[in-house]
C-alpha cells in the first residue's frame, strides 16, 4: 500500500505541469481602447485564473475594485456582479466612460489560500484603457501595494512589438524581480508544445525594468511576483503570502 501511495505521489509530481503554478489575476475589458465607435460603455471580467491552459479557480469577491483616471479614483466594487469565467466563480464590471482620458482599472483581491504551494496569493491586477484619443497618464504610478508601471504605452500596440516595465514593491523598483508572462488563450486554439511554453519568464534588470517581445496578437498578462514582508494565518499557522503585480495588455495584428 505504502508503496502505492508513493508511486502516485510521484506519478503526480512528474506529471503536475510547472504552469500549474502560474496563476493570473485577471481584469479583461471587451475593448482595449473606447472610442465613439465601440460606445462609452466597458465591461470587465474579472478573475483568478491560468489564462493558457483556460483553467479557472474561484475568485472571491475582490476586496476593492476601482477606476483611477487623472489622478481621481473611483470605488466600482459595489458594481461587482457575480459571472462566471472559466467555469469558476468570477466577477463582471461595468463602467460608462464619459470624457477622453486614459483609464486605469485595479482590482485588488482577497488573499487566495492555495494550499498546494503551502502560500497566500494575493495579485494587484491592472489594465489600461484610452477614451476618445486621450493619452496623458497612460504612464501613471497608482502607488498600489505592488505594481507594474508601464514604460511602454500600454496600448496602441501591434504584435510583435517589444514590451516594458517597471516592477515596483511598496513604491520602490525591485531589482531582478521575476516576471511571468502568459497569453490568454481564450478560444484555446494555441497550443504549447512543452511546459514551458504556457507561462514564459524574464528578470527584471537592476533597475526593476523588464522587457518581452510579444510574439502573436491578443491579450498577454505581466505578473510580477514578489514575497510579502507579512504573514496571514491558514490552518492555524503562519504562511507567506505571494504579492503579484499584474497587468494585462492588448496587441493587435498587423493589417496591410
Ligand atoms: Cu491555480
């Protein structure tokens, strides 16, 4: 029996993929840029998720969720509607964008116990949306507990083109901060040929900067993870908490 229980447990570790790990908080509008053709109105899916591999994971009504726009928040949590993405329970936004600017979304979740990696996650996730030709403050610092600060316009882009960013922690850069890249694969029709191919990975340099050349057109999230200098208590102990700084990103195909 004992013998058993030990060749699954490695039939389990050999064949858990290392993308298993690689969870992305996740707020998706159905535009990337509002104009007068899309109409004012912007609704967001908002979830916890493993964007490739369309794998989902319950998200618990997020803790806040907010427009920032010229320096001004807006609270939207209490338009949180509860859907469902990727067969779990998710949350739908909906936001009315009534003057040019560029619009900043934040969610900030609930601190998420996984108990396969023995921590707590809680993932800062952001997207970017230009209204009506406005630009200023696409490069705009949130000052969120941890955060990727684009150096790229965060918008406007083709595929192909190079992405980056500053990981910041506490308002400071984090050097060598690890980034995790991944493509949601919302109709699933990519397919990775090995593991390593579902989440990619870059370091950020001495000066918190990263940078990725995004390969097809779509949406690509940016997770930035770091360790909390605190603990919460799961199962009667103390356990360390994963702070993920994320930002998702649209790339357009090149037409002509
Ligand atoms: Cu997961």
């Amino acid at each position: 029996m004992k013998r058993y229980a030990a060749a699954v447990v490695l039939t389990l570790m050999v064949s858990l993929p290392t993308s298993a790990l690689a969870h992305f908080g996740m707020v998706i509008p159905d535009t990337s840029v509002v104009s007068q053709k899309t109409g004012k109105q912007v609704d967001l899916a908002l979830s916890f998720s493993h964007p490739f591999e369309g794998i989902g994971m319950p998200l618990e009504k997020p803790a806040e969720f907010s427009v920032v726009m010229d320096g001004h928040t807006q609270d939207l949590t209490k338009t949180l509607t509860p859907i469902q993405v990727m067969g779990h329970s998710a949350w739908a936004s909906s936001y009315a964008v009534k003057r040019p600017g560029v619009y900043h979304f934040v969610m900030t979740p609930t601190p998420y116990w996984e108990p396969a990696e023995d921590i707590f996650i809680i993932h800062y996730t952001k997207t970017i949306v230009p209204a009506y030709g406005g630009e200023e403050g696409w490069d705009e610092e949130l000052g969120l507990k941890t955060e990727i600060v684009p150096l790229t316009r965060p918008f406007g882009l083709y595929a192909g083109n190079l992405f980056q960013g500053v990981v910041k922690l506490d308002g400071k850069v984090v050097p060598g901060a690890e980034v995790e890249v991944e493509f949601y694969n919302r109709d699933g029709k990519a397919k990775a040929a090995n593991d390593y191919l579902v989440t990619q990975v870059v370091k950020a340099d001495v000066n918190g900067i990263f940078s990725f050349t995004v390969p097809t057109d779509g949406w690509w999230g940016f997770s930035a993870l770091n360790e909390a200098d605190y603990q919460l208590e799961a199962e009667g102990q103390k356990k360390g908490v994963e702070l993920g700084a994320v930002l998702w990103v649209e790339f357009t195909k090149w037409q002509g």
